[in-house]
C-alpha cells in the first residue's frame, strides 16, 4: 500500500538519483485509503456511495475505487448541507 507522503527515488536525466517528496493528492483510491485520508469511517465511504453521494468505480469484480477530488467535493457539499 502507498502512503500519501512516500518518498520516490527519481533518476533525472544525467542518470543521477535523488530523492523527491510525493506529497500530491492521489487520483483514485481504494475504501480504505479514501477513509484515512478524509478522516472519515469505513462505513462512511460505503454508506455515502450506497446512498450515491459518492461515485464508485469498479475495476475488478473484488477492487473498488474512488476518485478523490469527487469524494472531496461531495463531502463538502454534504457537510455543508449539515450546517
């Protein structure tokens, strides 16, 4: 499992290697990850996607992903709609 945060070794083009901090915000993720990384339960990222708020993706019959920016982007709409 990548972390967010994960250190990569790059070569640049001389051949030289140097480390580069990847802090970028994943494209996709899995349940999972997406919980961690909204801060969010589990059970939270299936119920938002059973009641449609977020859109799922499956890419095998066992591996389901999410799209991050929609996640984040639904929930605000949905923590705004708690206000």
């Amino acid at each position: 499992m990548r972390k967010y945060n994960q250190i990569d070794k790059i070569t640049n083009e001389n051949g030289d290697k140097k480390m580069e901090n990847n802090n970028s915000t994943p494209k996709y993720l899995r349940p999972k990850e997406l919980a961690d990384f909204l801060g969010i339960g589990l059970s939270t990222v299936w119920l938002y996607s059973k009641q449609g708020k977020i859109q799922k993706r499956k890419i095998s019959s066992r591996v389901t992903i999410f799209n991050v920016e929609d996640a984040e982007k639904a929930l605000n709409l949905v923590w705004l709609d708690m206000i």
